[in-house]
C-alpha cells in the first residue's frame, strides 16, 4: 500500500512539474466546457414549447453566434447614422463626419472627410464644400475635381488604397459602358470606405461595370436614375452581382429620376437583398 501511495505521489509530482502553460492549461479547460456544454444541450438547436426551433443560449451555441450578432448591431449602428442629403450625397455622422459628393446642400456639421467621386458639378460643387469644410477636413477626389477645390486635397485614382485618419478608403472604377458622360479613361472614381468595421461602397457615376463583382461591402449606394448613370434594371444587376447586406438607391430626385426608380429597384430586389429608401433630409 505505501509503495502504491509513493508511486501515485511521484506520479503526481511529475505531472506537475510538466505541466503546461497557463494559456493552453486554459484553452484545454475552455474545450472542456464547450464540450460539456453540448452535451448538455444536445447540439445547438432546441425546440421550444410552441415546435419552433431556434438556438441554445449555452455555451457551445453562444460562441458562433456572439460575434455575428455584435457585427450586426454594429451594421445598424452605422446605417442609423447615414443620412441621405439628395442626389448622391450622403453624410455619416459619427466620431468622424464622413460625406459623399456634397450638392444642393445647406448646411451639416463640419466634415473630417469629403469624398468627391468626379468633377461634374452635381458631385463636386465647391459651394457646398464649404458650407462643411473646416481647417481640418481633408478632401479625398481625383485629379480633375482636385482642380477645382481648395484645402487638404487628396488626389487617388481607382485601385489605390490610403487610410486617412484611422478610416480605410479604396478607391475603385466608375465609368460608363454604353454612354460617354463618364469614360474609363478619366479614372474617376468610387469609393469603398469603412467605418467602425463596417464597409460601405459609394459607387459614384457609373454603368454596372465588370469590376462590381470583386466589390465586398456591407452596404452599397447604388445609381437608379438612367440617362448619365446606370438605370433601376441595371441597378438590380449591380446590386446582385455586388451582393452587399444593404443596398441604398441613389441618382435620383435631383436633374434625373424619381422615386419610381428607387422603388422599382426595391420591388424587384425583395427576397434578395435589403433595400433601404431613405428619406431626404
Ligand atoms: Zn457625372
């Protein structure tokens, strides 16, 4: 009996002396738990009184879960800041005043970023630039807009990847494919830019183009009005090939198209993918 007892006290000492880190220590004891967890739950999808199923809040369903969850608060989070100023502009408020193609506007609070997709003048009107410049807004365009605007301007071109104060801004193609109101060959532009994890793509004055089918965003500003862009039919296309969690119409209301197109292009995305209308403001 003692020699068992010495043998299992040098066992013991052994294992101790061998023991592993406190971190792995610890992920061993999580797998643990997660395992018990399922076995607890049998799986993570229950059925409740009423037969409808849904998930276990338990360990070993919570943990996929819990973070999708915080990305999609974080999704509605940043749409409920997005106002849609007319036309193409759109303002993000937030820690950062980010604004997309300011035009027709009155006023707003002063901007950190503006983002001016081309030079046409419903995109890049330096009147209404200044009515939210401030010494520290920095303008993010391309070359010929650039020419028109004073400040901090940054001049980038489709393909180009810059993160201005802490905001990540790539720059990718609008061009037309069927008209010339916007040729390839000017390199103008639209704009993926994330905010707070989440990102958002600006498609700016264009046709749907090839490129739209490599564009990742969560949410997307898409043209519907026709004539010097892409029309609600065709926006339906983009939208499907860019796939995004939401889709915002824009191009419309001011110069081309109406409310019809954004609706038409709502109608025909139902069941595929969301589409938000906003209200001007
Ligand atoms: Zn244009």
């Amino acid at each position: 009996m003692r020699i068992l007892l010495t043998v299992l006290f040098i066992i013991l000492a052994l294992q101790l002396a061998i023991m592993p880190s406190p971190s792995v220590a610890g992920r061993t004891a999580e797998k643990t738990l997660e395992l018990v967890g399922g076995l607890v739950t049998g799986g993570g999808v229950a059925k409740d009184s009423e037969n409808r199923t849904g998930p276990v809040l338990m360990a070993s369903a919570e943990k996929p879960t819990v973070p999708m969850a915080k990305e999609g608060a974080m999704l509605e989070e940043v749409l409920k800041s997005i106002s849609w100023l007319g036309h193409d502009c759109f303002l993000i408020a937030g820690k950062k005043n980010i604004y997309f193609d300011p035009y027709q506007i009155t006023s707003g609070p002063t901007a950190d970023i503006i983002f001016i997709s081309h030079e046409h003048f419903d995109h890049c009107s330096p009147d209404d630039v200044k009515k939210i410049q401030g010494p520290n807004t920095i303008i993010v365009t391309e070359k010929d807009s650039a020419k028109k605007l004073t400040g901090n301007i940054k001049i980038v071109q489709p393909g180009d990847k810059i993160t201005i104060s802490d905001v990540l801004v790539e720059a990718v193609p609008a061009y037309n494919t069927d008209k010339n109101f916007h040729p390839k060959s000017n390199k103008w532009l639209g704009f993926i830019v994330t905010v707070n994890g989440v990102r958002l793509y600006h498609a700016g004055d264009t046709d749907f183009i090839p490129e739209m089918k490599d564009v990742n965003t969560d949410i997307a500003f898409i043209p519907v009005s026709g004539t010097y862009v892409m029309d609600a039919q065709e926006g339906i296309k983009a939208a499907l090939a860019i796939n995004p969690k939401v889709a915002i119409p824009m191009h419309y209301g001011a110069i081309v198209g109406s409310e019809a197109d954004a609706k038409a292009f709502a109608e025909a995305l139902k069941g595929k993918i969301r589409v938000e209308i906003l209200k001007k403001k």
